[in-house]
C-alpha cells in the first residue's frame, strides 16, 4: 500500500524524515516502503509526488537513466528534486564500494542538453557546491561562497584536485 503523503525521501537510510515517505531497501532503517532502487517500476503511481529528497543514494543505483525516468513518472509537475551526490574529487567516496558513480558540476545539465541521446524532462533551478561535511559550517560556508562564484569549469579542471568538494547539491524542476 501506499502512503498517501505527496513527498518522497528516496533511499532514506537512516534519515527518517517526517513528513515524507520513507524509501529504502534495507528495513533494519525506519522506513515506510521496502523497495529495492534497482528494480522497476517504483511501486508508485504517476504523478504521485510533489517533492522528492535524494540524499546520497543516486550514486549506488546501477541505471541512473532508468531511475531519473521513474523520478520523473512518479512526480507530478513542476515538482522539486532535491539532490545530494558526491562530487567526483571526493576523497572518501572511494572508500565505499557500494558507489557506482560520482558526480561533476555538469552531469545534470548534460542530461537536459541531450548529451546521451536523449533528453530528460526537468530543469535546474539550484545548484552549488558543499565542501565540507555539514559539521564544519563556518570553513564549508567559506569555501563554498568562494568556489560557487567562480566558474565551474575552471574549478574543476584546475582546482578540484588541490580543494576537493564533498557534494553537489541542486533542485531539480520537473517539466511535464
């Protein structure tokens, strides 16, 4: 059965959020629905969500095509997608080998522009960069407003190596 609430923390883990349903395949996590990210279709009907939170799970899926399809399927438009991944000169995203990808600044805007032959229905309406771990406010601020301003490009051909980005953080619009 499913929840009747219109927004989706996907591959939830261990941050149950109120509010939302709660997805994951691990039920020793508190959870609202079991379901395996890997397997399609998401047990969901169209149009369902008005928000989706995706903290730090895209990373682990096999086919990120097919489950930014499903995303798209089960939210209705103009609904928010609220993405967190690992930037690809993450130090300690090696350490997990349950990651089957990361991430750059142009990944997403890639899949608008059609980089893949083809192209996905939403836009960006946020996007920047999180140095450092959430405990490390003041430093992750600095260096954040520092290396958003600038051009992303240069950042991460020159850059990115010497400063490394924990995360990319950006929301998704979803055009239908």
């Amino acid at each position: 059965m499913v929840p009747k609430l219109d927004k989706l923390n996907l591959g939830c883990g261990g941050e149950y959020l109120e509010g939302y349903v709660n997805l994951d395949y691990n039920s020793e996590y508190k959870i609202d629905v079991k379901h395996d990210l890997n397997q399609f279709p998401y047990p969901f009907p169209d149009n369902h969500f008005d928000e989706i939170y995706c903290s730090h799970i895209l990373e682990h899926v096999v086919d990120l095509f097919k489950v930014m399809d499903e995303l798209v399927r089960i939210s209705k438009d103009k609904t928010i997608i609220h993405i967190r991944v690992p930037h690809f000169s993450n130090p300690n995203g090696y350490n997990d080998l349950t990651h089957v990808r990361f991430f750059g600044w142009f990944t997403f805007s890639q899949m608008i522009k059609g980089y893949y032959n083809r192209k996905f229905q939403f836009r960006i309406i946020e996007q920047r960069f999180n140095f450092l771990a959430r405990q490390h406010s003041i430093l992750n601020k600095l260096l954040s407003w520092i290396f958003n301003v600038g051009s992303k490009h240069y950042y991460e051909r020159f850059f990115s190596w010497i400063f490394p980005v924990a995360e990319i953080e950006l929301k998704l619009e979803v055009n239908k």
